[in-house]
C-alpha cells in the first residue's frame, strides 16, 4: 500500500513532548501520531454507534416537533373561569413562575 504525507503544525513544547512519548512507546513520532488517531478514530466510531440508537430518537423527535402547530389550539373552551385560572397557575409552575407571575432566582 502506498503511503501518503500529511504535514502538521504544531508548538515546539507539544512536538517535544509527543517525541517523548513516541519514544517511551518504543516507536517513531510517525508510528507513534498514526497510532494515536488510529486509537481515536476507533473510539469515536464505538461510540457513534453505541448512541446511534438515541441520535435517531432525537432527530425523530425534532421532526415531531417541527410538524407541531406554532400555537396550540385553545383547550380551555369548555372550562369554568375558576377551571381556567388553576390551569394557567399550574402552567406557571411548569414553567417556572410563582404566583406572581416571578420566576425562581430572577429578578422580578
């Protein structure tokens, strides 16, 4: 197999200290930089594949969510005023306001 040159720029401290470590390893700086991203790339790829599974939820979920209408039709027609206040005031506790309107750890 025919081999290629990649050329790269580094600080001289970082090339120092990979020549140091390429030669505890027992390999020249090339073996040793190959050997490193080879190890890299391995360990990228396993854990691509092992979330792949999740990604492909997400990327599901965000086209869900894209297809949703921007408002949400009113649900509350057929509520008493007293049934539409309690409604509203737990949708500000989801939210993250008090009953004032505040929320938690903000200025008001």
């Amino acid at each position: 197999m025919a081999k290629t040159r990649i050329s790269i720029s580094l600080e001289q401290a970082q090339a120092e200290r990979i020549r140091q470590h390429a030669e505890r390893a027992g390999m020249d700086v090339s073996a040793y930089l190959v050997h490193a991203a080879t190890r890299q790339m391995a360990e990228s790829d396993a854990i691509e594949e092992q979330f792949a599974g999740v990604d492909a939820l997400i990327a599901r979920a965000e086209r869900e969510a894209g297809e949703l209408p921007d408002e949400p039709a009113d649900t509350t027609a057929g509520l008493t005023e007293q049934e539409r206040r309690e409604v509203e005031e737990a949708l500000d506790l989801v939210r993250g306001r008090d009953r004032q309107g505040h929320r938690p750890g903000h200025a008001a």
